[in-house]
C-alpha cells in the first residue's frame, strides 16, 4: 500500500486564513484501484510560544516549496498503513523541533493525510486506525456559546470564551443537541442586558455582546438551567481565560472592565468563579509560564477539569513537567500544536501517566474536515472542543454522531460528574 503521488495546495480556514491542504495517492495492490486521501491544517488566534512553527520563514509559499522539495520526495513510497513512518520521514527531513524547515501546517496536514490514506487503503474508520479495534468510547462535545477575548477582536468580554458541557447525556446526539439548544436561547438573554447588540458571532460562532464576563456566566447559567431541566441532562460550565493574552508581564489586564489583577489576585478572582458558577471546567487561568499558579488552582479544586492549553502546547515535556507538579487535571490536545500524530499520541501518553483527561480541540480558523472527531475517538478523549455553530465546527459534531450511530450499542460516551 505505498504513497504514489503527493500534492500540496493552498485553500482557506472558515476564518479567511490561508492554509495547506496535502493530497496523497495509494494504489491498492490487490484491485490496482487509486484511493485519495486530502487533509488540510487548521489555523490558531492565540498560539501559544511553545507550539510549533506555523509557517517557516517565507510564508505559505516558503512552506509549499519545502514540502516539494523536502518532505514529497521522502515520503512517496513510504507504506500508507505505517503512517508514523510518514511522521518519522517529517520529522527527519525539517530538523528542527518546531518545524522551522517545512513549518508546522505542512506537517500536521500531512500527518493527518497520512492516516487518512492508511485507513483508505484498509477499508477502515480513521477512528479504529487510530485507535484499533476496541476504540469506541465518545467524547463529550465542549462548546463555546458567549466569546470575548482575542476570538472576538477585544469587542465581548475580556474573558475569551463562556462554554457549556453536558456532563451526562444519554447519546452523542442528545449532547450535541443540548449544547445547539442552550446556544440558540441565549440570544433572547443577551438582548435584554444589551439591547444594541445586533447578533454578531466571532470566529467559532460564539455569540459577542458588550457585556461583562459576569453577566456572561449569569446568562449561560440560567438558560443550562432550563435546557439541562427539559432535557433531564446535567449541564457544567466552563471558562477558557486565555490568560496569556491578558497578561502584560507583571499583571492581568482586564481592559474592557478598566480592572487589573496580580497572580494572587488572578487566583482569587478565578477560584470566585468557580465557587459562584459551579464551574466544572476552566481552562487557561494563568499564563502560559506560571505552572505554579496552576497548581495552586488544581490544589484547590482537585474535582473540576482545570486545563492547561498554552501552557502544554500539546509538548510531552511540557505536559511531563506540568504531570510532575500536578498543575492540572486535564490537557488541551491540539495536533497542530506539535505537528504530526506520531508527537499527538506521545502527548496524549504522557498525560494519561499524569492521570490528565484529555480534551481534543479544534482551532478558531478551522477548516471543513472531519479529522478532529476521529483522531478524539482514535485517542480515547473524555472531550471535544468543536465550538457550535458554523460549518467547520458541525462538521466534526456531525460527524461525532455518525461515529456513534456506527458503532451502536457498543458506543460508549463519557460521563463527567465530577474527578
């Protein structure tokens, strides 16, 4: 089952972003038959220092070159049901540990075409690739109803995002549809605190009032209520401070609430929400260098998913470090954070060691494909960070539930009440 032909293109995320799409060829050796398999790399906002080098210098251009040059030429030939021999060849062919050869996006779409190929070429789910023959456990969907923050260029809260989770649904299609319903009544809410908002939505389809981060959580909390009662599904909430871009060096600045903070005053402020809101998730409290804050957070609510993003970056030994002084009990997963699945599945290894819950996330430029709902199926995720609304985004939920409907009664979805 060996990789033919190799094609690099440039295409968009449903942000405008330009990104790369890899399309690679595989001939089945037994039917003669061509099978295709395309995978494009998502595009982040706030990326954190530690990830990866998007683009190398240059630029798109710069990145479709090295690949031509590069990485096509090594991994034409390689056998597609070995995709960690395509992620072996990447890694081996840039040098460096941030890709600053071939640049991340190149490596993680082709990563990500790579399995998509070797799934192809045996007639299986990307998922049970991934994750063999017992991978049938579903993640619970994760999603971003009111956005502030960089997502939603300074104009919402100062908070980056306000989401919700049902923590017990009976199916994949029950929680989907939970998080759409709680997402569709919370405009009714907003436009009764701000009545000039005209609807407008940010780059994951979060809603964007001018409205403080209070109010936020006081509206979401009262429509989960309601949602959660009719459906008889438990409803958390969660925060993602995205405290890297609110920090100047030495406090958090809160600019549209005219207030700044210290660590300790941060910590407060962060363990107020939790206790006032029952927040079962909180991601990103502190920046992306404080791992001792984190722990002190984690220390305190050792029962809620305290979550580290930018400070992880989806790195092993950024997580092993974070493992070893338990500042968290959960870590975001962001293939494109580190550049190919090989490094993902490392990832995902070194946190289960922590005894981390994993939640797999999209990107706020994200792009049409399903990817991400297989490779957190393939992972064993507890969670999947998708947003809502927007097609990039449905697309993985709708296909969470395809997944689900495929495996039927042997589906298993996660249930989170408490740690």
């Amino acid at each position: 089952m060996q990789i033919q032909d190799a094609w690099i293109r440039k295409i968009f995320t449903g942000r405008g972003d330009v990104t790369v799409e890899v399309e690679l060829t595989v001939e089945d050796a037994a039917t003669g038959d061509i099978l295709v398999a395309r995978a494009a790399a998502p595009a982040g906002a706030s990326r954190g220092a530690h990830e990866v080098l998007y683009f190398p210098e240059g630029g798109v251009d710069a990145a479709m070159a090295a690949f031509e040059k590069l990485a096509a030429p090594e991994i034409v030939g390689l056998d597609a049901t070995e995709p960690y021999t395509v992620d072996g060849k990447l890694e081996e062919v840039d040098g460096t540990p941030r890709f600053e050869r071939i640049g991340g996006a190149v490596a993680i779409a082709t990563s990500f075409a790579a399995a998509e190929a070797g799934a192809a070429a045996l007639g299986m789910p990307l998922y049970a690739f991934l994750g063999g023959a017992y991978a049938r456990r579903l993640p619970l969907p994760l999603g971003n109803v009111i956005g502030g923050g960089k997502h939603s260029r300074g104009l919402g809260p100062d908070i980056q995002e306000f989401l919700v989770i049902p923590l017990n649904p009976p199916d994949v299609y029950t929680a989907v549809y939970t998080n759409v319903e709680i997402h569709k009544r919370v405009l009714k809410h907003i436009l009764k605190v701000d009545t000039t908002f005209t609807g407008g939505k940010n780059d994951e389809g979060a809603w964007t009032p001018r409205i403080s981060s209070v109010t936020a959580l006081r509206i979401l909390k009262e429509v989960a209520g309601e949602v959660g009662q009719e459906l008889g599904v438990e409803i958390g909430l969660g925060v993602d401070m995205a405290s890297s871009s609110l920090w100047n060096g030495e406090r958090y600045v809160y600019k549209n609430e005219g207030v700044e903070r210290s660590p300790r005053e941060q910590l407060d402020f962060v363990s107020k929400l939790v206790e006032e809101f029952d927040l079962v998730y909180v991601e990103d409290p502190f920046h992306e260098e404080d791992f001792q804050s984190f722990a002190e957070l984690t220390e305190r609510f050792k029962d809620r998913l305290i979550v580290g993003d930018d400070l992880f970056v989806t790195n092993p030994e950024r997580i092993k470090q974070g493992g070893k002084m338990k500042a968290a009990t959960g870590v975001i997963i962001k293939p494109d954070q580190i550049g190919t699945l090989l490094r993902t599945h490392q990832a995902v290894s070194t946190a289960r060691d922590f005894g981390m819950r994993i939640i797999v996330s999209h990107r706020s430029g994200d792009t049409e494909y399903r990817t991400l709902a297989h490779i957190a199926v393939g992972l064993g995720a507890e969670v999947i960070k998708t947003g809502i609304m927007g097609g990039e985004r449905t697309t993985k939920l709708n296909e969470l539930i395809r997944i689900g409907e495929y495996l039927g009664k042997w589906a298993k979805i996660s249930q989170i009440r408490r740690l």
